[in-house]
C-alpha cells in the first residue's frame, strides 16, 4: 500500500512539474509493460493464458499434496490464487453476457 501511495504521489508532482510517463514504458506494481500496438483481442488472450496457468499450477500442487511431495501452505496458495482466478473469469464472462444481451435489446 504504501509502494502504490508513493506512486501516486510521485505522479502528480510529475503531472504538475508538465513530466508525464509514455504509454510504453512500465506499469508499476504488476510489472508489465504497456504495448500500445496490442489489441484487445491479444491482451484477452494473454488473460486467459494466464488464467489457464494458474489453475494448472492449482491442480499440480493439489496432486503432489496427495502424493505428499508438497508443504500445505503451498497448495492453500495454490488453491486460493485457482479459486480467485476462477471467481474474475466468471465475473468477466457474466459482464461480457450482459453487454451482449443489452445490444441484443437495442432498437435498431
């Protein structure tokens, strides 16, 4: 939290001062870059990809957790980060349902 106050601050006395950052250089915190070249549809896919990934991870810590290969806080973790992953991807699904629906219900 306060990484992301100082940030903050920081960015508005670069907006004062006229100093402001391009869209390509790094978002803080998440430790991506920006890409103003990609498309939604590509940054959508790398959404899922990740998405994907992490609830293979889930699964494979859940497997070596039977085998005994693995520590339980690791798989809590794992788990967690699965079900949090699972609960945005429903969440998207569900808002990308009702912006279709409401275009559905458009007059022409």
């Amino acid at each position: 939290m306060v990484a992301s106050f100082n940030d903050a601050i920081s960015a508005y006395r670069n907006a004062a001062a006229g100093k402001t950052n391009t869209v390509t250089e790094t978002v803080t915190g998440s430790g991506q870059s920006v890409n103003p070249g990609e498309s939604f549809a590509d940054m959508v896919k790398g959404a899922a990809y990740d998405a994907r990934d992490t609830m293979k991870v889930s699964e494979q810590m859940t497997q070596k957790a039977i085998t005994g290969d693995a520590e339980l806080h690791e798989v809590v973790t794992a788990v967690s980060a699965a079900e949090v992953t699972l609960r945005t991807v429903v969440s998207v699904r569900d808002k990308a349902v009702e912006a279709y629906q409401s275009i559905l219900n458009m007059p022409v």
